[in-house]
C-alpha cells in the first residue's frame, strides 16, 4: 500500500509519500515542501484570498501529479490554522476537491497538535522520557507535552509568523519600535505557556527536552550548518544551543530580508518571516529555561500517516517512518 500525508499549512505545503516496508514501518518514496504563503493578508479581513488561492490551487494539482506518478491509494489530507480560520475556509476546501480530486479535512488546532506530536515521536529512536515539542506556524504556535506515558498537555497561541510579520514588520526597515512591540506580544502569550506549565501535575511538569519542528527550526538548523542546499538528513536531530539561536537571530536582525536571502540555509519566501519565527523560538528558550533544542525534521504530514496505522490498530514501531531511501 502507497500512502500520502498532506499538511495544507498557513505558509508552507508539505507532501510525504511513503510505503509499507517488508519490516512493516513506512518508507519514504518522496517528499517536498512549498512555500505558498496561503494566510496572506488574512489578518487583515477574515478571508483567504484570490491569488493565495490561486497558488495554492496551482502547487496541489503539481501535488496530485506525484500522487498519480506513485500510484498513491489513500491520501490523508488536512488543513490547519489559515482554513479553519478563515470565514471562506470551508468554501475553499470545496474548490480544492473540485479543482484537484483531493479531499481535506480542516482540524482543530489540539487535533494538528495531537497529530504532530504523534509525527515528531516517529523520528525518534527512542522517545524522550519527557518533552516539550513547539511547532512554530505560519498562523499558530502549539506548545505539546508529555512522557512515555503519553501527551498530558497542548497550548496553541496565535504566534504565527506570517501574522506576526505583516502585524509588525511590513515596512521596512523594521523600526526598533516594531521589534519591540513584537517581542513584547511574543512574551505575553509565553508567560501564559509558562503559567500552565507549571500547574501541570504532578507538581509541574519539567520537560527534559525542548523538540522543536516546522520551517522556522529546521531553516535554523540549516542556517547553523551553513546549507546551502536542504538536507534533511543534517537538519533531523541537529541540536541548537541557546548561545547559537542568539548569535543567528542577531545576525538576521542586522539584516534585511533582501540582504538575509544570501545566508546559506534562507530558502526565498522565508526571508521575511524567519525573523519573527526565530524570536519566538528564542524568547521560548529564555522564558521557559531550556539551553538547547533538538531539531525534528518529523512532523504533522509524518504524524497523520502515523495516526492512519493507529486507527487501524496496526502496531507502530519506532522509528515509524524511515527517509533513508
């Protein structure tokens, strides 16, 4: 069986193709991502709009012929934080059965959470005994954590850097008192995160390891290697030091998001968003005591193939997912 995980996400689209192995965990066949900047202009009045639309109709139809190259017989496809808040969300999901044959579902924010974690915990050898994943979106920013004993806990904060960027650095040059006011935004919804923390029982939940997915960390990761083509294999559990988050967040403020394009690991259409994305991973580091972060190249497309075995009550092997072709 040829299955595909589709994450319709704010910003970026990402695509998995994988198999059912002789071993029985899945094996990647193909994978990629677009950036699509589907939430453009959404904060500004509620609806999704023509030419987003238009892109990101455009990238599925390229999506569906990979999905016709392998033959693929289920697709699990969902749509996060831009769809299901936008008022013309559900009519978008109608266009894009039309317009390409595949069906999404639009989740909750605890369900993409749910679902990521599931995704992040299959690129592990061995779970960490407990963990705090964020997932640094293009509309949102969840917080996820848990033990081997399972998740205890989701927290999903309007940190979204494609909000975040138009909200506060749309005109350049970003004056310093837009930074300001973004860190200050950033901060206030992280002392939130760090007050329901520590009213997780028992005691306080102190997770033992910071896990962080999405573009925002894996373009970091990038960044700090000095990539200058994507290399999944480097990027998944490359390790962030505070120091490093700081040092590359300094040098992008010092730059524009023109000038940042020549940083080796800076794909074009994150230029302008890293800088918030970084930030936020930053304050979250500071605020909430952790030193490092191991990077996932695993998450939510990872996660809804994880959950389709689930619900068939398949056993799931760790690591589910393996991407050495």
């Amino acid at each position: 069986m040829v299955l595909a995980g589709l994450d319709i996400g704010t910003n970026t689209f990402r695509l998995l193709v994988a198999k059912i192995n002789s071993s029985g965990r899945l094996q990647e066949l193909h994978s990629e991502q677009r950036i699509i900047r589907l939430g453009e202009g959404l904060g500004r009045n509620g609806h999704l709009q023509p030419q987003a639309m238009g892109r990101a109709i455009n990238a599925l139809k390229a999506f569906g012929a990979v999905l016709e190259r392998f033959k693929v017989d289920v697709v699990v496809a969902v749509a996060t934080s831009a769809v299901r808040e936008a008022a013309n969300g559900p009519e978008f999901v109608r266009v894009i059965q039309k317009e390409t044959g595949i069906e999404v579902e639009v989740i909750s924010a605890e369900e993409e959470a749910r679902r990521t974690v599931l995704g992040v915990l299959a690129g592990f050898r061995e779970v960490p005994q407990s963990f705090l994943v964020i997932d640094i979106g293009g509309g949102s920013t969840e917080f996820m954590w848990g033990d081997l004993q399972g998740l205890h806990g989701v927290m999903s904060t309007d940190l979204g850097v494609v909000r975040l960027t138009e909200q506060y650095l749309a005109i350049p040059p970003v004056a310093t008192e837009g930074i300001k006011a973004l860190m200050q935004f950033i901060q206030e919804r992280l002392e939130k995160v760090s007050r329901t923390l520590s009213m997780t029982p028992p005691g306080g939940l102190r997770p033992a390891q910071l896990v962080g997915t999405a573009g925002t960390i894996t373009t970091l990761a990038a960044i700090d290697q000095g990539l200058k083509v994507y290399d999944p294999q480097r990027i998944h559990l490359h390790r962030l030091s505070l120091e490093t988050v700081e040092r590359i967040y300094g040098e992008l403020a010092a730059k524009t998001p023109k000038e940042r394009l020549s940083i080796p690991g800076i794909e074009k259409g994150r230029e302008d968003l890293i800088l918030p994305g970084s930030l936020i991973l930053l304050l979250t580091m500071r605020t909430l005591g952790f030193h490092e972060v191991i990077v996932s190249e695993y998450g939510l497309r990872e996660g809804l193939l994880v959950d389709y075995f689930k619900n068939r009550s398949v056993e799931v092997k760790w690591p589910f997912i393996t991407k050495d072709k």
